[in-house]
C-alpha cells in the first residue's frame, strides 16, 4: 500500500511512500467525514490517495481569494 499526496488544483505530485501507517499517524483523525471524503480516495489495489494542496496553488488562492469558488484554477 502506498500513500500519495497531490494538488488538487494543479496536480502535481507532492510525495508519495510505502510506509504501513494507520489514519492516526497520518493526521485523517483530525478531518471530519465531509473533508475525509473529499481529500482521501482509496484505490482498488489499496493505494491511498491524498488531495492536498500546494504552496503555488496556496499563494494564488490567497491573492485571489474568488478563486476558492473554482474547482480549479490552473490554465
């Protein structure tokens, strides 16, 4: 099983490892379910995958703050 984080507005990768850790030590314990849903996808071959999001995509969201409205953003 291997865990991998991307952008969810650019999708770039943003690391990935094959560590065996439970949600506790990945921090999901603190997302409640709506959130869970919408950043933690779980692949048919056990992948977990964590949408995240990137100092770039950050930095734009906080100088244009209409663009949180938009699924994304990146041309």
């Amino acid at each position: 099983m291997a865990i991998h984080y991307r952008c969810r507005h650019c999708g770039v990768g943003m690391g990935s490892f094959n560590e065996q850790l439970d949600s506790q030590q990945l921090g999901f314990h603190h997302l409640n379910e709506h959130e869970r849903q919408e950043m933690i996808r779980y692949d048919n071959n056990g992948d977990v995958n964590v949408d995240v999001i990137c100092e770039d995509c950050q930095e734009a969201l906080e100088r244009n703050p209409d663009y949180h409205q938009l699924e994304t953003f990146i041309q």
